[in-house]
C-alpha cells in the first residue's frame, strides 16, 4: 500500500464532476433541519436546561456559580455556547442560535464532500443524518456530540481531498482541533484511522502534519488541565474511567440498542427494549446497508470515499459499543454522519444502475417512499422524547422555583439529588459528597452551609435527612414533591 497506485481511491477517482442543478438541495435540507428544529424541539425544550448541559453552559454563566466539571468532559462546547451565555441568560436565545448554527454546520460538513461523492449524495446522506429523531434534538442542545460528528464528516473530507488540494490539510488540521477541543477522546479515535491511512498510502502522507497538529492543538487545554487539576495526565484518565464506571472491555451493544428511541441516558441500562420497539429495525439494517455499500464502492474502484467513512466510524463507536457499562442515543451520532455517506452512494447506484426508465422510476418511487417511512418514523420518536425530555427540564425549573420561594437566594448551595441542574437554575453553587459527581467532603459541606443558605434534596420516596442534616428544617416542594431540608434561615 506504499507504492503510486494504493488500494484506497488515489487522487483521480476522489474528483467528480459538478452537474448544474436548479436546486441546491444541501441548502435546502440544511433549512429543513433548521425549520424543523424551530418548529418541533425549540418552542418545547426552552423551559430550561438539563443536567449535562447546566454543566456545560455554567462554566462560562457570569451570573451563576461554575458547577462541578467533571474529569471525562472537555471545554469546547462551552467555549461554543459562551458569546451567547455571557450576555443573555435566556434559554430560548441559546436555544434558537444553537439551532441555526447547527443547521449551517450541517450544510458546510457535507459541502466538503460535494468534490467527492457529488451533490445527489451529499444531500442525500445530510438528509439520512439529519432526520435522525437524536439528531434533531441535539441541534438546540449544549451538547458536544452533534459537534463531533459534524466536524468528523468534514475531518474526512478534507482528509479524501488533500492529494489534490493543498489547502485542504489546513482544514483537516482546523477540523480536528475543533473536534478534540470539543470531546478531546472523540479526537483521538477519529484521528487514528486517517493517521493509519496517511501512512499507508503515499498520495495522503502530506496530511500527516495536519493529522498531528490538530488533534494537539485541540487537546492543549485539556492537557493543562490534567496537570492543574487532576495531577496529571495518568491521574485524570484513571478518574475519567471511574466516573464512567471503570472503563474497561464491555459488551455494551445491549445497552446501545436499548437506548436506539431513547432515554437520553441509559444508566444503569437493564430495562428491555425503550419506546416503539419496532423502530430499532431500522437502526438494525445500517450494518447490513454500510456493508452493501462497500460491496459496491470495492467493485466500482471507488473505495475511499466508502471505506475511510466506515472504518472512521467504527473507531468513534468503539469506545461506546465496548468500553463502557451504559450508553445514550448522542454517543454513536458520529458513526451516524459518517455512515450516512456511503448509504446515501448505495442508494443513489441502486436508483441510477436501472437502465429501463419505467422500472428506473418504481425504483426510485419504492426508495423516496422508504425514505419518506423512515423520516415521519423518526418524527414520532422525536415527539415522544423531546415531551420527556421537556418535563425533566421542566422539574429542575420548578424545583428551584420552590427553592427561592423558601428563601434560597445567591449565595447558597444545594447537593444532594439532581443538585447540579437544580442549582443552576436556582442560581446557587452545587456540591456532592458522593456519586460521579463528587466535589466535597462532609466537613467542608458544613463549613459552606453555615456561611450560605444550604438545601439538600432527597431522593423522591425518601423522607430521612442524611446526618449530617439531621438538625436542618424539613420542607416538601410543592410544584415537585420532593422532599429538601434546609438550614435555618435568617
């Protein structure tokens, strides 16, 4: 594979000729994403936000404690949602620009493959992507996920066009900075393969520089980090593994496919089959449709753009399939961008490989109405859970409401059960004495509550303070039943 004519598609079969179209269809599912998510998720998800992303918006807030940041997570989304958190706290400004930015993100991170695959297929796979039900709902989220699997689309890109382009290796290296800045071990995995690759076949070693540097540069601040707060590098991945359970191997496929309609969070993850089991069929036939798709791709001589996507999407998934003990419907959205592209090729072969018009036609009427099943399928899931998801933002609200109603003011401080969401929104500081959370000790707990108003909240059917609140006043929140027990006040 070192020689001039490399197995993978050197750089003749990655050009494809521009066919003028009237319409620009990327542009225009880049706009249905973007109304959709303003119609269906935005009116309901701006009630507040939820825990991660309390977590996540908190580091930049001026006007709220920073909550506790744990070690697996990584800055970048902060850094993203930061122009709009410093000046506004409102959550449906957040939740609008997230929305529009994601929808322009989406039509750039496929534009990059136009060059490659074509227009057709380009827009096709944006689409396959963005009507995923979790897709829809990350857009207008403070989640780093979406991010990742954008930037990972447009990192294998510029990773495909570098042979011809020399500009493209500055994109590949800005790409992968800005992916592992925003989940600096997603970086890594992503950039793995194409390092592989690059050294393998000659016509890609000019990217090997941007295959370095952005991934470093990316991972700069979490590496600072480490060493500021955790003691170092080894130190923070031994924590980070703690937090997520003791990562280690897995067989966490179970979990993923329960997880495939939803919760957002699968953990612990031993319940059967989530909401409209039925749906998980279609999750099930993208294995067998990415492997028809390189079928294809090997027999037409056009290997890249079909295998590097896979390949790409199999490292960003592995982590998630086999390292870890829970899962969520964000984690694989990578491999969901990714294997959108060669699906999106095999579709478009399959519909124009029939010579005989009117059977070219049934065909492509039989795959637009596939498509159409399939999208109105994602829709109904999207209902349900976006309505879940809503009421739990919805609880944290109302939590912190009853809070302040019993004189909990800034500065105070609330541990205990969903502390962290429900502090942001209240305006206090959080802490834990225990979980994967955990940010302080009994005794300086004590030493907080007696300086600042305290609350800790119990979990729902629990009623018992813990010891060291045993001489705080009990309180029932009346808009969410939970029981708190506070300091004395005044």
């Amino acid at each position: 594979m070192t020689g001039t004519a490399p197995v993978l598609a050197p750089r003749a079969r990655l050009s494809v000729p521009r066919r003028p179209s009237a319409v620009p269809w990327l542009a225009v599912v880049a706009a249905g994403y973007a109304v959709l998510q303003l119609a269906l998720v935005v009116p309901q998800m701006d009630l507040g936000l939820l825990w991660d992303e309390s977590v996540y918006a908190s580091q930049v807030d001026p006007r709220r404690p920073a909550l506790f940041f744990s070690a697996p997570r990584s800055r970048g989304i902060s850094l993203l949602v930061a122009p709009v958190v410093s000046v506004t706290e409102s959550v449906d400004v957040l939740r609008v620009l997230l929305a529009l930015l994601a929808a322009g993100a989406l039509y750039a991170a496929f534009r990059v493959w136009e060059r490659i695959v074509g227009r057709a297929a380009a827009a096709l796979a944006a689409l396959l992507f963005a009507g995923l039900w979790i897709t829809q709902i990350s857009g207008s989220q403070v989640m780093p996920n979406l991010w990742v699997a954008l930037g990972s689309v447009a990192a294998v890109g510029w990773f495909l066009r570098v042979p011809g382009e020399p500009r493209a290796r500055w994109w590949l290296a800005a790409v992968l900075a800005a992916v592992t800045l925003v989940r600096t071990p997603d970086g890594g995995w992503l950039a793995l393969p194409l390092l592989v690759a690059a050294v393998a076949v000659r016509a890609w070693r000019p990217a090997l520089p941007a295959l370095v540097a952005g991934p470093a540069l990316g991972a700069l601040q979490w590496v600072i980090e480490a060493y500021v707060r955790f003691g170092g590098i080894g130190e923070r991945l031994r924590i980070s593994s703690a937090t997520e359970g003791d990562m280690g191997l897995h067989w966490n496929i179970g979990a993923v496919l329960r997880s495939l309609n939803g919760p957002l969070l699968c953990r612990p993850c031993a319940s059967a089959l989530g909401p409209h089991p039925l749906l998980t069929l279609w999750w099930l036939a993208l294995p067998p449709l990415a492997a028809a798709a390189l079928a294809v791709a090997w027999r037409d001589r056009r290997r890249a753009p079909a295998v590097l996507p896979v390949v790409c999407a199999a490292a960003l998934s592995f982590s998630y399939l086999f390292l870890i003990g829970y899962s969520a419907p964000r984690f694989l959205l990578p491999a969901y961008a990714l294997l959108a592209l060669p699906v999106a090729g095999l579709a478009l072969r399959v519909a124009r490989g029939v010579r005989e018009p009117v059977v070219r036609r049934r065909v492509a009427a039989a795959l637009g109405g596939v498509l159409a099943l399939h999208l109105a399928s994602q829709l109904v899931v999207l209902a349900h859970t976006t309505e879940s998801t809503a009421a739990s933002a919805a609880r944290y609200q109302r939590a912190a409401a009853d809070l302040r109603e019993l004189g909990l003011r800034p500065p105070c401080l609330v541990t205990g059960y969903r502390a962290l969401p429900v502090s942001y929104a209240a305006g206090c500081a959080s802490a834990q004495l225990r979980g994967n959370n955990r940010s302080t000790t009994e005794p300086e707990l004590l030493r907080r509550a007696a300086r600042v108003p305290t609350a800790v909240l119990l979990e729902p059917g629990r009623s018992t303070a813990p010891r060291y609140a045993r001489g705080w006043t009990p309180y029932t929140l009346t808009r969410t039943g939970w029981t708190v027990y506070v300091t004395p006040l005044g």
